[in-house]
C-alpha cells in the first residue's frame, strides 16, 4: 500500500493562508432567513409534538406527527415571510408605527 501525493495545483492555495476573496464572502443566510427558519422549525417541532401527545403514543401515530409538523413549518414559513415583507413597507400605515416613522 502506497500513500499518494498530489503536487498542489498552480492556481489552488498551498500556503494554507485564507484566500482573501473567499475570507470577505459574505454569509451563507441573512439574519432574516435564519430567523424565519428558526422560528418556523421551533413553531413545527412545537405542532409535532402537541399532535403526537393528541393522536396517541402509537408507531402510527408517528407519521401523523411528523406529517403536521412539516405543514406547520411550511405554514410558518410562507406566514413570517409574509409578515416581515408588511413590517419593512415603507408606506405602509400599521396600528403599532407612529404615523411620521419611515421604519
């Protein structure tokens, strides 16, 4: 048995230093994104559980759960996506903003 070695390609990074253009890459979600996934997971884990305790403690019931919690993401996703778009409406008139506010 042989251990291979391969010679480092002339345009890859063999010092092992960052590259600087991937160091300034940006983030691989937005705050927004996380927050909407993060919330709409713990809304889902939340429905999941609370029709599993409802349905029963059956291997049946189960798929009954999981099934709820991945419509309650969905829901959830498609619902704060909805709801942040109407919050960051610069015209938009919503009974908690003060009428000169602009955010």
């Amino acid at each position: 048995m042989s251990a291979r070695v391969s010679k480092p390609s002339p345009e890859g990074n063999p010092s092992g230093e960052p590259d600087p253009e991937i160091s300034g890459a940006s983030a691989l979600l937005s705050a927004r994104s996380a927050v909407i996934l993060g919330a709409s997971f713990l809304i889902a884990v939340c429905a999941g559980v609370l029709a599993y305790l409802a349905l029963g403690h059956f291997p049946a019931d189960l798929a009954g759960a999981v099934l709820a919690g991945g419509s309650a993401f969905a829901g959830a996703v498609r619902l704060l996506m909805a709801i942040i778009a109407l919050t960051g409406t610069p015209g938009l008139r919503l009974p908690w903003r003060k009428p000169g506010r602009a955010t």
